[in-house]
C-alpha cells in the first residue's frame, strides 16, 4: 500500500511555482522518508532560481532515485545534495544502503528513465556509483542554460 501511494505520488506532475526545486525537495524527501522510515536530508548549497524545464526534470529524477533507495537498497539513511555554481547545477543523491554493481545491474525502466531526463538537460549527464556493501550514489550534473519553453 505504500509503494503504491508513492508511485501515485510520483506521476503526479511536480508542482514547483513558488517553491523552486529546493523547497519541492525539501518536502517531498520529508514526505518520503516519513513514509519509508529512512532518515532523509537535503543539503543546499547556492541556492538560486533555475528554468523551470531543469527545475521539472531534477525533481523527477530525485523522485526515482529515492523511489529504488526505498526498493532496493535496504537503507537506513540517505541524503539529497544540490549544488549551485558557475552557471551548473549538480544535484546527488546518496545512500547507506547494501549497493550494487552497476555494470551488471538489471537495466530498469527507472535508471534508463533517470538517464534520459539527464542527457536531455544543457550538458546533461548522470552517473551511477556504486558496490556491493556501498551503498549508492546517483549524480546528475547540467549547465543552467534557460530552455526557451521552460522560461518562468
């Protein structure tokens, strides 16, 4: 029942205006881990008004990195990190969970899903860290290009 609440959560469109991405994080990790029972922080750093179109995708992505943190991983803490600097933005997304070997990893809808949004941001990119006893860290950085359709 829960996993099914936080996957009707996720489909829901995200709603930034007048949060911005660091508020809409702020509430949705105080959200999920309230429903999962895993210590959850976010660390801002920069803080500053990004495209609306950058703000959406990074948002969806935190949304299902920590939707396989509560899945997968069997951690007990975790830990969102944004980053604003030089016209970038990296946001990571951490946890203390039991890891896994990324080159042999099951190729999900989730982690192919997380990886297009990043490669269709300005610059886009994300990586997967991780290993077996590891825990794991997904890191998606991009430049702070303003997309003509994403303007506020």
């Amino acid at each position: 029942r829960q996993e099914l609440s936080g996957l009707i959560d996720e489909l829901r469109p995200a709603a930034l205006h007048g949060r911005g991405l660091a508020g809409a994080l702020r509430e949705h990790v105080g959200d999920w881990s309230r429903r999962t029972g895993i210590g959850a922080e976010v660390l801002v750093r920069g803080e500053q008004q990004i495209p609306l179109a950058i703000e959406q995708a990074l948002l969806r992505i935190a949304q299902e990195a920590l939707a396989n943190v509560s899945r997968h991983s069997g951690a007990a803490n975790a830990r969102i990190g944004l980053r604003c600097e030089n016209g970038h933005i990296t946001m990571t997304i951490e946890d203390d969970g039991r890891g896994f070997e990324p080159a042999t990893a099951p190729r999900g809808v989730g982690l192919q899903s997380m990886r297009e949004r990043a490669e269709s941001l300005p610059g886009g990119r994300l990586t997967i860290e991780s290993a077996p006893g590891a825990g794991a860290r997904v890191r998606v950085a991009c430049r702070l290009d303003e997309p003509a359709e994403g303007k506020r």
